[in-house]
C-alpha cells in the first residue's frame, strides 16, 4: 500500500520530535533543580510525551505496510496503536502524579526558577504543535497531548511563582490543577478512538461520488455500503446493474474502471454485477442502515 500521507518523506516531523525534546528537557531539568510539584507532574507528562511519539511513529511505520496474508486489507488501522498507547503511557502518569502529590501534602520549598524553565519549556512545544498541522492523524492525535503542555504550563507558571513567594501550596494547587486537566485530555482522546476504529458510515457526499462514478459507465447501483476505515479512507461493496443491452465482458471493463477511479480517491470498493434486470426498471440505490 502506497503511504498516501507523505509521514515519512516530511521533515516535520524530524523538527516536531527535536523541539519536543527540547520542551521536555527544560521542564524536567527545571523539575529537578527547583523542587515544584506543578513542574514536576508537568515533566512528567513530558516525558510520557516523548514516549508516545516514538511509539506513534513506530506503529506509523508498520500501518504503510501492503496487505499479506494476515491482513488483506492493509494494515492502516495499526496506526492507531499508537493512540492506545498515548492513553496508557498518560494514565500511568497520572497515576504517579496523585500518588507524588499526596505524599507531597506535607510541605516542601519552591525554587524561583520553576516559572522561567516553564515558560522556556513551553516556547519549545509551541514550535512542535505548529510543525505538527498536516500530518498524519495519530500524530495530530500526540499533538493534542503536546498541546496540554501549553496548557500546563500556563499553570504551573503562576502556581510555582506564587508556591515561591507566598507558600507551597499554591504549587500543590497547580500540580493538582494538572492532573485534573490530564485525566480531562485521556477522556476526549478516548472518545476520538472510539469513533475512529467504530466503522462508521462516511458522509453523504461520498455515497454520492461513488454512485456517480458508476452511473458515469452506465452501471447503476442498487444497493450500496462503505464504512471508514480512517479518516481518509473508505471500503464497501456495492451491486450495480449494466444498462440494457449492454454486454457481460463490457460491464466487467467498466466495473474494473470503477475501482480503479475509486481506489485513486481513497475508497477501496468491491463491486458485484447483477444482469437479472434492467438498469431502466430500477429506483434510487439503497443504502446501508449506518448510512440512514
């Protein structure tokens, strides 16, 4: 299968994961030199981010895979271990975050520094969810993460300033303030699985295009079923029946045509002929129920 999203070829993503790095190692330097709770939850959904984009990519090599034996469809779908992984490698450190806070309740000290290697940490991500517009899903999928790391840091900014100036438990406040907004990003991610990998029907416009392309060679369809496989492309079946008159070998050619047109825009459809009447005699195609 010919990778229809150019991932690889595109030097953004290079870029992408060297200004992450970046991000991340301001944070957990900061983290490690100041003692804020709020920048250490924060480098720690750092490093979880850098995790998941390796993953991203490697699961992004395997789904350009062509078809075998074992998947004769393709492997496009495989894109989407990398999300699932996003989602537990972000759980994991969700989990650890609210063990770290709780025994952090106590008390600690804050270094004036948290603030500025927050501040020097987002300027960093914010290079890389720009670079990442255009690519492929799964990565804007990770960019949705990284984008937490803006708004992360917009918190822990102020919390460790005043955990600096005024007493810890502004910090605590903002690292508690993170989790909450951590496990808010695992629920949404989710939900975008769910619908991704659901085989829901595509819009309306593409039955159109199909349809149209077969009434274009005198084959009109009478029933017809795609479902999304992501979200570019598409796979179904479809029965259509030739125009009167029309010869057996003829409607083959033109059914090939069909397919082949069709597979160049994204939609890989399997089309059966059905010559036990007339096309003159037929309605409107009917559709798939997930269709209605």
């Amino acid at each position: 299968m010919e990778n229809p999203y150019g991932v690889f070829r595109d030097k953004r993503l290079l870029l992408v994961t060297v200004f992450a790095l970046l991000g991340a190692a301001s944070k957990m330097l900061g983290s490690a030199l100041y003692g804020s709770r709020a920048l250490f939850v924060d480098a720690l959904t750092c490093v979880a981010n850098i995790s998941s984009l390796f993953i991203v990519i490697y699961y992004l090599s395997r789904a350009f895979k062509p078809p075998d034996a074992d998947h004769p469809f393709g492997h496009v779908r495989l894109r989407y271990g990398g999300v699932v992984a996003i989602l537990s490698i972000y759980m994991f450190v969700a989990g650890f975050s609210a063990a770290t806070l709780y025994y952090s309740a106590h008390g600690y000290s804050v270094g004036e520094g948290s603030a500025y290697a927050a501040i020097l940490g987002a300027f960093f991500y914010s290079i890389a969810i720009w670079l990442s517009r255009g690519l492929d899903e799964s990565i804007r999928v990770y960019a949705g993460f990284t984008m937490s790391e803006l708004v992360e840091s917009a918190i822990v900014v102020p919390s460790a300033w005043l955990g600096y100036s005024k007493g810890y438990l502004y910090d605590l406040a903002g690292a508690l303030a993170i989790l909450v907004y951590l496990f808010y990003e695992a629920v949404e991610t989710h939900h975008r699985l769910v619908r991704a990998i659901a085989d829901t029907s595509p819009p309306p416009r593409v039955y159109e295009e199909v349809a149209r392309e077969a009434r274009l060679r005198g084959l009109v369809p009478v029933s017809l079923r795609l479902r999304m496989i992501d979200e570019r492309l598409c796979s179904g079946d479809m029965v259509v029946r030739p125009r009167l008159g029309m010869a057996p070998d003829i409607a083959d050619i033109l059914a090939d045509e069909v397919r082949e047109e069709l597979l160049r825009r994204g939609c890989d459809v399997v089309i059966h002929i059905d010559y036990s009447k007339p096309w003159r005699d037929l309605g409107e195609p009917s559709k798939s129920s997930a269709q209605k």
